[in-house]
C-alpha cells in the first residue's frame, strides 16, 4: 500500500535534515500508530505521505503511484481521491453545518463522490448516515459546526475524512483535545467505520496509552537516520 525507498527531506532554513527514511512497508488494512517525541518529524513525514511536500531524494509509492512522478495537480487530485486526513484543528469551516462540512471530503473527488452513492442526493444521505454512525444525531446536522463541542466537532472530521472510502486515513494527533476515554472511544469508532472498507489508518500521537489499540506501533526517531536518537544498525 505504502512504500518509501531512501526518503531525505529537508526543510529550508533548518541546520539539520529532518528525515532519512531507508525503507519503510505498510501495508493494506495496518492501523500505524506513529510516535516520537515533538518535533521529531512525524507531521513532516505525514506532509510526505499525503504528497503536500516532495522529498528530496528517494522515492515514495502510494497504491502503487510514484508520487515524485506525478505533476502538482495530479498529486492533489490523488490526495483528494485517496487520502482523509482528519487533523489537530479538525481543519471544518466553522461557518458551514455538519452535513455540508463532511460533503467537503468528496467535493474534489469524482471518484470519492461515485463511491459515496453518486448522485448529490445519495452522496448527502451518505454523509448522514456517516454522522448518525459516528454518533451525532439528526437533531445536530444543520447546526454551524462552531456550535458543536469539540467531540463532536472531531467526529465531523472522521466522517469527513471517511465519505467516499479513501483508502488511507491519516490523523496528526486528533485526540489531544480530548480526556483519556473520549480519547479511545473515538479510536474505536473510527476503526469500526474504517473496518467496512480495510482502510490503511496512520494515526500520530504522543500518548502511548493508546499504542496498543493498533496493529502496529511505529518509533518515527528508531526508522530516522537522521534523527539523533536513531538507534544504531549494523
Ligand atoms: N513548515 C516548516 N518549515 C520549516 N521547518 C519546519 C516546518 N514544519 C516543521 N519544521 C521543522 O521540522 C522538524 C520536525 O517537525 P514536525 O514534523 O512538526 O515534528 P512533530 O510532528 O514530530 O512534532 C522540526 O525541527 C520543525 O521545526
Ligand atoms: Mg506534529
């Protein structure tokens, strides 16, 4: 699903490089929890993934696309068409109603639109039931987001990131502004909506309480050879 080969990036005006990545697999249906401390790399490496920023060197394949090859269009329309992203902010617009904030997911993707039920009337009860799931009853769905608590707001993002099937979900610390067990029931149901379809899930955060939850733990600083708490390899 995933394949980084000799991944370099440097951020201009940084001293340092901030990744080498020799190698990194993931593969289809992994939930990734990826960790390290802060400013350790993880949302730059996530920035690559979702083909924001292009590394310097190496070579990055989504789905079998080389995202390096590919024009500045062509890799936003692939992001719109294969990537939610659910982010710290929630990044909704805080003027729009729930509803019109998760049809957002799809607005770019022809492709995501056909797998949300097609027509505008399908693709709207998509994002309902989507919602309703998520568990933000009908009575909310017209209220302009800034009007919901930040639970909820967070589960607008899910849905969101999930309308149209994209096969790789990411999320840059989405529970930070939740307590402990907000913060694991909201893993539990975006991996139940992400089980439907097998989505690939990288999840970042920094509290390891809820490593155990994935089915895979990544230590960003232990893959990055650039990092100075890179462990040593013979
Ligand atoms: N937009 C940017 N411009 C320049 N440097 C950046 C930018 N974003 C991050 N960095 C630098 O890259 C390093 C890694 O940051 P980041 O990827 O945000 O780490 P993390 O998400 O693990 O906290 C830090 O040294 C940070 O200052
Ligand atoms: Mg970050």
């Amino acid at each position: 699903m995933i394949s980084l080969d000799q991944v370099r990036f440097h951020w201009p005006k940084q001293a340092d490089p901030t990744l080498h990545i020799a190698s990194l697999q993931i593969t289809q249906g992994e939930h990734v929890f990826l960790y390290g401390p802060s400013g350790s790399g993880k949302s730059t490496l996530l920035s690559l993934l979702c083909a924001i920023q292009l590394p310097s060197v190496g070579h990055i394949h989504i789905l079998d696309t080389d995202l390096i090859g590919l024009s500045s269009a062509k890799r936003d329309q692939f992001r719109a068409d294969h990537i939610g992203t659910i982010f710290q902010n929630f990044n909704l617009l805080t003027y729009l109603n729930a509803v019109e904030n998760v049809l957002l997911g799809c607005q770019f993707s022809q492709q995501r639109q056909r797998k949300a039920g097609g027509s505008n009337a399908k693709i709207k009860q998509k994002a309902i039931s989507l919602l309703v799931q998520l568990g933000i009853n009908e009575s909310l769905h017209k209220h302009a987001v800034n009007q919901l608590s930040i639970g909820q707001q967070q589960r607008v993002a899910v849905a969101r990131a999930l309308i149209g099937e994209p096969e790789l979900i990411i999320a840059d610390e989405p529970t930070s502004a939740l307590d402990e067990n907000a913060r694991e029931s909201f893993i539990q149901l975006l991996f139940e909506q992400a089980k439907h379809y097998q989505a690939t899930i990288i999840f970042v955060s920094h509290d390891q309480t809820l490593a155990p939850l994935f089915s895979r733990q990544l230590n960003l600083p232990a893959i990055n050879l650039a990092s100075p708490n890179k462990e040593v390899i013979e």
